[in-house]
C-alpha cells in the first residue's frame, strides 16, 4: 500500500512538474512574441529558441517569422540569413510563410549586401507566388512589398527610360492596392522623371491623372497635371484639373491662368476668373489680368452724333468701370 502511494506522488509530483514546465514554455513563448520592444523582443525570442528549439516540434512557422521579421527591424542581417535558412529548411513552413520570410531575405539584399540582382531575383518569385493567390491580404503584406523592391532596383540601375517606365507600373500597381500618400508620391516622381528627362509625355500624364482622378487629390498633383496639359495645348483638360485645385485653395495665379485659359472660349466666365486673380492683388498675376480683362470686357458705347467716333479716352473709362465693377463682385463671392 505503501508502495503504491509513493508511486502515486511520484507520478503526480512528475505530472505537476510537467505541467509547470509547459507552462514556462508557453509564458516564454507568448511573452516574446507579443513583446512591441524590438531588442527585448530579440532577446526573448532567442531565449525561447534556445531553451526549447533544439526540438523541431517547437520551431513553429510563428516563431520563426517572429525572429526573421524582428532581426530585420533591428537590422541584425546575419541573424536573418540565420533564421531565414532554418525556416525554409523546416517542413511546416507553407508558401505563403516562406513568402514572407523570402522578403526579408530581399530587403537584406537591398539594404546590406546591396546585391540588386539577388533582390530582383526573391522579389519575382514572391510575385510569382502572389500571383497565384487571390486575396487582398496577400497583396498587403507581399505583394506591394515585392514590387516595392523592384521599384528600388528599377531606378537604382536605371538603364534607360524602360526601367523607369516599369518602375512607374509598378509604382501605380502598389498605389492600387494600398491607396497610401507614400505610394501616391512614387507615382509623382516616376512620373515627373518620365515628363521632365525622357519626354515621355503621354506615359508621365497617365501616371499622375492616377492619383489625381480621386477625391481630394493632392493640390500638388492637380497642379502639375494642369501645367502639362498647358504646356500641351491641351488647354480643356488644364482648365478642369485647375479649377479642381481652386475650388480648395485659391490663389491669384490658378485664377488667373484658369481666367487665361478660359476667357477664350467663355468670356463671362474667364472674366469672372481674372477678376479673382484682380482681387487678390497679387503681383504679377494681379496686374496681368487686369490688363487682360481691359482687352476683352464687353461694354455698350454711348451713341454719338453721326460722323462722331467714341474718343479712346472714353472708351477706356467705361472699359475701367465695368472691370471694376467685376472685380469688386469677385471680392464679394471671396468674402473680402
């Protein structure tokens, strides 16, 4: 009987202690992988790998994403090369896991052994991956970061305007799937790059009415679509990004270039637009349209006997008047 108690509460102290050490392992565990702190995350996640890792049941994908990512942060790259081979060597790693671990290994490319090649290289078979997958968190998390790497490579080498055509699809590729201000301004400068060095005018102009054909369009971008179009000739389409730019932040240069763009081919209309650009009494595009109003303003001329001509004096007087009086309608509609 007395055999059979003592063999009892070894079994049970066994039990206990068995228990007890699970749960060291699972506090462990879960301490370091929610630790926000990068370098005590670091140290508790080795902790954990080297008290309980030597056993591949417990080198979970979790874990080994855990140490790959957080290696990376802290810009520990002979840790993720370290980490990153140990889990694609692991059998419960899924393509999506060694997806994420492959991309990490791309940005240690990038950003420390500066191989753009080698890069390229992860970040084509990531986006062969993600091809194959449709799902918006997949785009999130691999996608754009892939391209993103291309970008980074495209213009790095940047043989010719080819590779910087590509780094703009690319650029507008990511802004679709993240609609970030970060992505936005790739878009911008690719863009510019193609319109100012390589002439490529229609390409640059379809890539920036991307981030310009949405509400609340960066003021920036709306501007700048205007000027090419300006510069273009394409004088309708200046005029609508332009007054989109306005209607948010007016000031006496769009006025007056919407009123120079406009006056020809609707003079009430252009002339309200000048008379704007008048108000704000802003050199020079306040004086300019001021003149440019005096040029086209409709007025009725007094009758005068026959054989008589209206003087240019009075002409000029009438002119003056009913261009004042547009402009002080203009301080109205701008409460000033």
């Amino acid at each position: 009987m007395k055999r059979f108690v003592a063999v009892i509460l070894v079994m049970t102290f066994a039990a206990g202690a068995a228990l007890l050490q699970a749960d060291k392992k699972a506090e462990l565990y879960l301490a370091a992988i929610t630790e926000k702190d990068p370098e005590l995350k670091m140290q508790k996640l080795e902790e954990y790998m080297d008290t309980y890792g030597k056993k591949k049941r417990y080198q979970t994908p979790t874990l080994f994403l855990h140490l790959v990512e957080t290696a990376a942060a802290l810009k520990q790259y002979d840790k993720v090369e370290k980490y990153a081979d140990m889990a694609l060597k692991n059998s419960q790693m899924s393509a999506m896991d060694k997806a994420m671990v492959n991309l990490q290994l791309a940005y240690m490319h990038i950003y420390d052994k500066k191989d753009l090649a080698a890069a390229t290289k992860i970040a084509d078979e990531i986006l062969e991956f993600t091809g194959t997958v449709d799902s918006a968190q997949v785009e999130r998390l691999l996608t754009a970061p892939a391209l993103r790497i291309q970008i980074a490579a495209l213009e790095a080498r940047a043989e010719g305007e080819e590779d910087i055509i590509k780094a703009l699809e690319n650029s507008i590729r990511v802004y679709r799937i993240d609609h970030s201000a970060r992505s936005a301004d790739f878009v911008f400068h690719f863009s510019k790059k193609l319109y100012s060095e390589y002439n490529q005018i229609k390409k640059a102009i379809e890539g920036l009415k991307v981030i310009s054909d949405i509400p609340n369009a960066e003021l920036e971008h709306l501007d700048q679509l205007a000027a090419w179009y300006a510069q273009e000739g394409i004088d309708n389409e200046a005029r609508k990004y332009l007054k989109l730019s306005y209607a948010r932040k007016k000031t006496a240069r769009k006025a007056y270039t919407i009123g120079r763009l406009m006056y020809i081919v609707d003079l009430d209309e252009g002339l309200g637009y000048l008379a704007e650009a008048v108000a704000f009494d802003e050199a020079p595009y306040s004086a300019d349209a001021r003149e440019l109003m005096l040029e086209n303003v409709n007025i009725e001329e007094p009758e005068v006997a026959e054989g008589e001509t209206v003087s240019e004096e009075t002409l000029r007087r009438l002119r003056e008047e009913a261009v004042n009086k547009l402009v002080e309608e203009a301080r109205s509609r701008l409460d000033q």
